[in-house]
C-alpha cells in the first residue's frame, strides 16, 4: 500500500499537472460579426508561396490559437527581448493577418509581412522558389513561439541520459521540465510532445536512454517489405504459404496456404495442416520431412520442427516441407536449391536436392533424374522393350501417386536411368547443369558444367573425374552458399514453351480460414497512417555515415535505434514524407496513405502507462496541406475544417466548400488532429 508521500511523489511526477488549460473557443463567437469571414478567407500568391499560404490556412484553423491571439490574450506573453525570435514582430503580424482572416470581409489576406520577417532568421525563404509546406509550418510554430516564450533568460544546459535509478516517468519528467525551462508557450502547450529514444550498443549493449520533443512529427511511407515486417509484428494471426516438395518428380509441388497463429512452431504448423486442409494426399509424418528455409534464392538453412516460425524473415523466405529418402543412411546432408532457367528468366520457387558424405557420381546423377525427370525431352529413337515396360508401370503410378505403391518406384526410375544413360541411342539433352554463386553469376563462377548429350560430361573442375566420390563438393557446400541452375538449351520452341508453362505449376490448397487478399499479400498496396506510426516506432540500425558513438565502450557503432511515443500534444500535426533526395534530386511518393478522419486512436501507441496518466488520446482531423504534383513543379493547397464544423478548400485566394470524402487524398502531405478530451 502507498504512503500519502509516495502518492504526492508520484503525482508530482505526472504529466496531468503540466499545460491543462483549455482554451474557451467559443470566445470567437462573441468577438465576431455574422458579416466577417470567419476564417473563409484565401491568401495572395506572391509567387511560388502556395507552401506558405497552404500552411497558413492549416494553421488559422487551429481555432484554439487563432482564440488567443482574436481575444487578444496574446499580449500578455509577447517577447520583445528573445534574440531566438522576432521581438514579438512576429506575433504582431500573424494577429494582425489573422483579423483579415476572420474580422474582415476581405476574399483574401496578404502574408507578404509574415514571409518577410521568416525570411530575416531563414534565408532560403527571401526569394521566390519553391518550399516545403511542412518545413515552413515547422520554422513558423518555433519562432511564433520564441515570440511568445515567457522564459526571458535561458542558460544553455546539458541534459545527462536517463539513469540507472531513474524510472521512465521520473526521466521524461526531468526532460519535459528541462525544455520548458527554456521553452514555455502557448505554441508548446498546444503543439508539443515527447517521444522516448532507446540507442543500443551492439558491442557493450549499453543503452542511452533520451526523451525528445517534438512539433512535429515525420513518418515515413512503409515500403512493401517494411509494411510486411510491421504487420507481422503488430497482429496475432498471419497467412502463410508453405511448399510441399515430393522426393519423386511424378507430381507436382503442393503450395499449401494456411493460416496459423503468429509465433507458431513447425509441429503446430504441421498439425494444422493435417486438420485444415483435408485433400492433402501425404501422410505427414514428421519423420519423413525435412525443413528448409530458401531466402534471396538460396537455402538458408534447415529448420528442426520445434523451431517457432517468427521474425519478419517469414515474409521475404520461402519454407519448403521436403520429403526424405528414407532408404538412406545419409551423413553430413546438404540441400542444394535447384532452378530452371529458360532465356533470362528463373523459376520463381526451387526444387532441392542433397549431396553427402561419400555420394557418387552416379548417386548424383541418379538423385538429379529422379528429381525433374518430368522436365526431360522424352527419347526420339529409344524403343527399347524394357523401356516400354517401365514407362508403362511409372505412368501407371503417377496416376495413383501416394504411399501405398511407391516401394517399387525407386528401383523402376534407376532401371530406366541406367538404360537411358547406357544406351547407344541418341538421347536429346535439353539442360546445361551448373552450379553457381547465385542466379546472376557469370561463367567464372561456375564449378561444374555438363555440356554433352547427357551426363556423361559432368564434371567437378576440384575433382579429378576418376573420382569415385565428390566429398570435396560437399565440404566446399557447407555454407549453403551455392545454387543448382538447369539452364535450358535447346531451341525447340515447344518444349520450351512446355517447360514455362509448367515449371511453377502448383497444386493449391487453401484451408477455410485463409484470406489470400489480406494484410500481407504481395499485391496489397493498402498503406494505413497505422502503418506509418508503427514503421516510426520500429528498431532500427544506424547505417554507415549516421553511426552512434558510445560513451561506455568509446566505440563509433551502428547501433540500434528505437522510438516510441511518451506524450502526444493536444494539437498534433503529421507529416507524410512524400520526398526523398537521391543525388542532387527529389523523388515523391504519391501513394495512397489512408488516414481516419475522426477518431485516430492512438491510445494503443502510448507508453506512458503512470496511473495518474488518465489522458484519453483520440483525436479527430481539422486540417490538411496537400501536394499536387512533383516537388519542382507542384502546386500546395489546403482543405481545412472551421468553427462551423463544414470542410473548406483553400487554393491560395480561393476559398470554397468541400466535401469530407476529399480529405483522405493521395495528395495528403501534413494533417492536423486535435485531442478531443481537453
């Protein structure tokens, strides 16, 4: 039970005490005339300034600031004395503008004098070239609120990291405390928050533990490879893709679609395909499947059933369910994907097959058939009796492919190897066999090629070829660091077409609970603002040129990085980095964010879990700068929501009504939410 001192303490600490004041909007009405604008007003383009007046219209709906200047309560804390800022020029001006916006019946107001006065502390705004919108709303909020900064005098002061003693509530505070002893105004009552920032070392694991705050808050647009990680780790139940690959090559692969819980091991996956999919036609044991993982075309590693499947890895890999070759005692095994190659184009998913401690030539060869026997040219001239025969028998089986029938098949695909690779006849040979660094390597980085007929030239360049095995291949192979490409010859185009056709054939099965359009699918483009929060918020290393230098170990590391959010201000403004610099030039990203327009709930992102912390964080939107075009040739406009609770479209000088389904636009760049609970 707590004492009454440490109930005091605590609450000392909370976040609850600080900036509670709410400002009376309604004040407006009192002031304002049924005559005036209302904020209804556009902004003169002085050339190049649609970024200047998109912002400026977001910002003058901020009612609860345009409320505090209107009434005049902004005198009270004007600074005339702050060298950070205008000497309340500033303030001045944007009341001044703001009595245009809403006082007048003027169709559009002049923020000539505001650019001015920006331009005197930043100089890339004196001439007439385009701006970001999101820089200008940054740099206006700051130095509106060095003009009304109530701290007259401020020491510069190092802060010291969060200490060992120190809980997170006790550093926020002392953090929080420390900016406002140099930064107290209404612009950071409204607009600021704090977020947490953990640096790990990766070589002494020291973590620097800071809390920053913000205005602002710039996220990023999840790739599709990023969007597949954030997923993963923010729902509890994932659809997945497994590939079955039968040890013999009369049927096709299974590419089994199933939908498990997240972190699930490989013997709850192999559960549930038993139950899920009941036209599966083997017999899953676990003993007779081996596991292996393929990412960026090569074979990973070999995954043991009591493994959990985690990690985002799980989205850019292919897990592949192989059956084993009972009949052997294999020692030291090692998989080797296998793809068919016809022109420049792969076969999207592979095949594997092993090699082991004292396997032969003829073992090789043998394993090699037996596997993509289907993709070989049927001989033109081999009419040989026993050849009939045996085809007979394996199309027989092949029809009736399961469990049953398969003690004889290994002894019928080797007779008919060995005819085929015995005869005298000619036998067209369709495939060059290589192996290969990976599926762009040139010929010097090739170890064996066979380029005759059939196997007969195969051929490992570190082994003599009167060797009688190739244990040299298996231990140069022990870092799964090579692929097995069939790089297809011949120039028959219908097997050539044959072969494309067939070679990512697939029998599919779905189990019921399968969404195949959902949240992961590599054609979803969906892109949520959820989406963008959670990529903000996950780990990340500081990459070459932005290394982190620690002060326990006197190491420059990439470290890792995570932020999250402590507090949320009572106006937040979100900006989507559409532009991102390459060279000497900006790129945009134009895709679709989806946005709530009312009740963004970012509860769920909040880490500040204090008791006394009752703050209830949804908020709904007000305003929003939009981007047309390309960063050299845009065009900003601006579609914001007044006191009348009606959404307005601001194009410099005009200004319109709107409707709501406008506001969530690909052309969204930085939004505006208001807290409801203030």
């Amino acid at each position: 039970m707590q004492t009454k001192n440490e109930k005091e303490q605590k609450s000392n600490i909370s976040f609850i005490s600080l900036n509670t004041k709410k400002i009376d909007t309604s004040q407006l009405k009192t002031i304002l005339k049924q005559s005036n604008n209302h904020g209804l007003c556009g902004s003169v383009n002085l050339g190049n300034t649609c970024y200047m007046n998109s912002s400026i219209a977001c910002i003058q709906n901020c009612t609860e600031l345009t409320t505090f200047f209107l009434t005049k309560e902004y005198k009270k804390y004007k600074n005339t004395s702050n060298k950070n800022g205008l000497n309340g020029k500033l303030a001045d001006e944007w009341y001044d503008l703001l009595d245009d916006y809403w006082k007048s019946s003027k169709q559009y107001g002049n923020p000539k004098k505001i650019k001015n006065l920006v331009a005197k502390k930043y100089k890339k705004f004196e001439d007439f070239e385009q701006q970001d919108a999101n820089e200008f709303i940054i740099i206006f909020l700051e130095l509106l609120s060095e003009d009304l900064n109530t701290i007259k005098k401020s020491k510069y002061l190092e802060i010291d990291i969060q200490h060992n003693n120190e809980t997170d509530i006790q550093c926020a505070k002392r953090f929080w405390d420390f900016h406002y002893s140099r930064n107290n105004s209404i612009i950071m009552d409204l607009f600021c928050g704090l977020n947490k920032s953990i640096i790990t070392c990766p070589i002494c694991n020291f973590k620097s533990i800071t809390y920053i705050p913000f205005i602002s808050l710039s996220l990023l647009i999840p790739n599709l490879e990023k969007l597949k990680k954030i997923r993963y780790q923010n729902f509890p139940l994932i659809d997945i893709n497994i590939y079955y690959i039968p040890k013999y090559s009369l049927t096709k692969t299974y590419k089994i679609n199933i939908r498990i819980k997240k972190n699930s091991s490989y013997k709850e996956i192999l559960n549930q395909i038993k139950e899920k999919i009941e036209d599966f036609p083997f017999t899953l044991d676990e003993n007779s499947i081996d596991i292996i993982e393929v990412n960026n075309r090569k074979i990973e590693k070999i995954i043991n059933l009591d493994n959990i499947c985690e990690g985002e890895n799980y989205y850019t890999s292919h897990k592949f369910f192989i059956e084993k070759d009972l009949n052997k005692n294999i020692n030291n095994m090692i998989y080797i994907p296998i793809y068919i190659k016809i022109g420049d184009e792969y076969s999207s998913y592979p095949r594997a097959i092993y090699v082991y401690e004292g396997m032969t030539y003829y073992e090789l060869k043998t394993k090699l058939y037996i596997l993509i026997r289907k993709y070989f040219l049927a001989p033109k001239k081999l009419n040989e009796t026993k050849v009939l025969e045996i085809s007979k028998k394996l199309k027989t089986i092949n029809s009736e492919y399961n469990y049953s029938n398969l003690s004889d098949l290994p002894e019928l695909i080797e007779k008919e190897f060995n005819i085929y690779n015995n005869s005298k006849e000619s036998i067209e040979f369709p495939y060059k066999i290589l192996i290969q660094k990976n599926l762009y390597s040139d010929k010097s980085s090739l170890i064996f090629d066979g380029q005759k007929d059939f196997f007969d030239n195969l051929s490992i360049y570190e082994i003599n070829s009167n060797k009688s095995n190739i244990d040299i291949l298996t231990v140069n192979l022990q870092n799964f660091d090579v692929i097995l490409v069939l790089n297809i010859l011949t120039e028959n185009k219908k097997f050539r077409k044959s072969i494309a056709e067939t070679v990512d054939d697939c029998v599919v099965l779905n189990s019921d609970d399968y969404c195949e359009k959902n949240f992961l699918n590599e054609n979803s483009s969906k892109i949520t603002l959820d989406d963008c929060f959670n990529l903000f918020r996950m780990e990340e290393y500081l990459e070459e040129g932005n290394e982190y230098f620690c002060k326990n170990c006197k190491n420059k590391v990439n470290a890792k990085k995570k932020l999250d959010f402590f507090y949320l201000p009572k106006i937040l403004c979100v900006s989507i980095s559409r532009f991102q610099k390459k060279g000497d030039n900006y790129s945009k990203n134009d895709k679709l964010v989806e946005f709530p327009i009312t009740d963004l709930n970012m509860n769920q992102y909040i880490i500040n879990k204090d008791d006394n912390n009752q703050q209830n964080y949804i908020y709904d939107a007000f305003a929003v700068s939009e981007h047309y075009g390309s960063r050299y040739g845009g065009h900003y406009t601006a579609i914001c929501k007044n006191f009348d609770n009606k959404w307005y479209s601001y194009d410099d000088s005009d200004c319109s009504q709107a409707d709501e389904k406008d506001v969530c636009t690909r052309n969204a760049y930085v939004i505006f939410y208001r807290r409801r609970d203030w």
